[in-house]
C-alpha cells in the first residue's frame, strides 16, 4: 500500500529515515513529505510509534480529475464504499491542493461529501453525518492540477498532540518538531541533556521518550479499527510490541531544564507527570546563569524567543548575550542546540555555529544551529 507521511518542513529527509526504521519500503522525501510503500502491519506500527509526521495517509486511490463533476463521479468509484461506508458512519473530508475548476479546498471538499451521500442514498435510503471533530473516516484528497490522490487518515486529529501537554508555554513548540530537532543532535541518552530556557519542558520530554522508547500514542484513539479490512490481532500484536520495547530501567545521565518563571516551570513539571517522566528529568525554576553545570561533556538544546512573539529585542539581546558568556563560562567542551528565528539576536551569543539546517516553526523560517562550546 501507498503512504504519505506528513512533516514538519525541514525535517523529510529525518521523517524519511525514521519510516524506514519501522518497516516502510521505496520511501522517498518530498516537500513537507515523504512518501512510503507498506504492508497493514507497518501502517499501523506507524500510527503507534513514529514521532514525527504530523500525518499519516494510507493511499486508497488514484484518478484524473477534470472539474467538479469528474470529480463527483470518480470519488464514488474510488472505493468499494458499500463495504467502507456505511450510513451508521460518520466521516469527514479534509483537502488539500488545487486542481481543474477546483481552486477553493471548502467547495472540493463539499463535492467530494456530495458524491459519497448520493451515492449511500440511493444504495440504503439514507446518509452518514458529518462529523468534523471524532468522525468513523476521515478522508483526504490531494489536487495536483489534473491528479486526485484520495486517502484514509487513521487519526482524527493531528499526531503531534501526544496527551502529556495540558498546560504549555506562551509559545509552544510541537511536539513532532522537537523530536525531529533531538534527532538531529544525535543525543544518544549517554551524556547529561540540558534546556537553559526549558519553557514546558518539550524538548526534554521528547528526547527522554526517545532514549526509553517510551510509547507516545498508546493510549490515543485511532480510526484504523473503523477500516474495512482492520485486521484486530494484527494491532494488537503491534500495541504488546510497543510496550515490550520500553525501557524505562535504562539509566539514563543528568537531564536539567531551567525556567525562572515560577507558573511556566510549574507547567513543564505537570507535562513531565503526564508523561510520566517526572524521575528522569530535573525542572529548576531558577534562571540558567544560576545552574551548576554538570562535569561530564554533554549537549545544551534550547529554542529562546526569536522577538516575533514574544519579548522586545532589546530585552532578547541581552538574553542572548548572558547565555553565550554563561556557556563560555561553564560549559566548555558542550554541543550547543539553538533554534533561531532571529539572525539579528543570535549573533549576540559571541559565537560561530558549524552548522546550520533550515527548519520552519509554525510559519517563521529558523534554523536549528549546532555550536560546539569553548
């Protein structure tokens, strides 16, 4: 079966890389993308374990597509509905791309809705609800020009949204993103881990679920079970799997956050119980020049404002001058992982990045920097 995973621009060739560590085959990194090739059993294992597509799509058909009434007619020949279905269902239909007279992704949407009712009409006599927030099948179509790409979404919202974070920051970074920016440190979960401007704690989070192999997304509802061909032994299997590969007695090194304002670290120490992972990682509601730093070498990561949300530049500038003396200072022989989406303020840090990957965060264009500390 044909897939499509979803990513956080910036990070395909990582998504790409995890998909193959799971099982999926011809994967290939597109724009925000990747695709992939897979039996039921890699999809779901998918669905269960990857950290980073915001998406995971499950190819179901393929057509040309000519306008709104070719559409209309090929969307009722793309799947054997009576089977998919059925009126006691509800579904929803998200849309993509643009194509022939289909330019408004609302309208494409509703003529895609508009098909599969007639079509369950005239079969049964009567119709599925709509239902946008916890539907039986949620649907995607992709446009590209003359190409309709349709898809079965097997999870209603969003796979960044792992549970653990009620309470956030005033600027959040996702989940998925943060395991792709941990990726590309090469954090190993052997030498100490320390955010000086930890916010609610995702970064830590993310790596500390890495290094354990913790399941993210156990206890999330999925709509794999409403698929036609759900093969229940099949996921099962797939879930004793996840849990077998835990591995919460790892021993893991010194993991620190520090957030000086008192109500944000109160909001990371809520995340960390919710993901319980309030052994593993140390939150000090304190401000980062105050921390001891550890003896043993290991990585700094940290995304501090950027001045397009939050703070004014010249606070931030003065922000980023304290920490590259404070790192100069006490870390000497560290890795440094900023995210930056502000050139102007990063230069006040004194010091020069030996590499540079470009990444986007919720619309600012960044870069995830790595230094080495003397």
């Amino acid at each position: 079966m044909r897939g499509i995973a979803v990513l956080p621009s910036g990070l395909e060739e990582e998504g790409a890389q995890e998909l193959e560590s799971f099982g999926a085959k011809c994967v290939k990194p597109l724009k925000r993308s990747a695709y992939f090739e897979g039996d039921l059993a890699c999809f779901y294992r998918l669905y269960l374990q990857a950290r980073l597509p915001f998406r995971l799509l499950r190819e179901v058909s393929r057509f040309k597509c000519n306008g709104p009434q070719s559409l209309y007619k090929e969307v009722q020949r793309a799947l054997d509905w009576e089977k998919w279905l059925h009126p006691s269902m509800s579904f929803r239909v998200d849309v993509s791309g643009i194509g022939k007279g289909l330019t408004h992704t609302h309208f494409t949407a509703l003529q895609v809705k508009n098909a599969l009712i007639d079509f369950q009409k005239q079969l049964w006599g009567y119709r599925s609800n709509i239902n946008i927030d916890q539907p039986d099948i949620c649907l995607h179509l992709h446009l590209n020009y003359d190409l309709a790409i349709l898809s079965l979404d097997g999870s209603a919202e969003s796979l960044h949204r792992r549970g653990y974070r009620a309470a956030m920051g005033n600027a959040p970074l996702k989940e998925n993103l943060a395991a792709g920016l941990i990726r590309l440190t090469n954090w190993n979960g052997l030498v100490p881990l320390i955010d000086p401007l930890c916010g609610s704690g995702t970064l830590l989070i993310e790596a500390v679920n890495h290094a354990l192999d913790m399941p993210t997304r156990l206890g999330k509802s999925f709509l794999v079970n409403k698929w036609a061909d759900f093969d229940s032994n099949l996921w099962n299997t797939e879930k004793e799997l996840v849990k077998r590969g835990d591995r919460k007695n790892f021993k893991l090194p010194l993991i620190i956050g520090c957030e000086q304002d008192i109500r944000i670290a109160n909001q990371a120490q809520d995340n960390l119980k919710a993901a319980r992972l309030q052994n593993f990682i140390n939150i000090k509601p304190i401000s980062f020049s105050s921390l001891i730093v550890p003896k043993e070498k290991g990585i700094f990561v940290c995304n501090p404002p950027y001045g397009k949300r939050l703070g004014s530049n010249e606070k931030l500038e003065d922000l980023y001058k304290d920490l590259g003396c404070f790192l100069k200072e006490n870390a000497s022989g560290w890795q440094l992982w900023l995210l930056s989406g502000n050139s102007n303020l990063t230069r006040f840090l004194g010091m020069k990045s030996k590499k540079r990957i470009a990444i986007n965060n919720g619309g600012i264009e960044c870069r995830w920097l790595n230094y080495a500390i003397n």
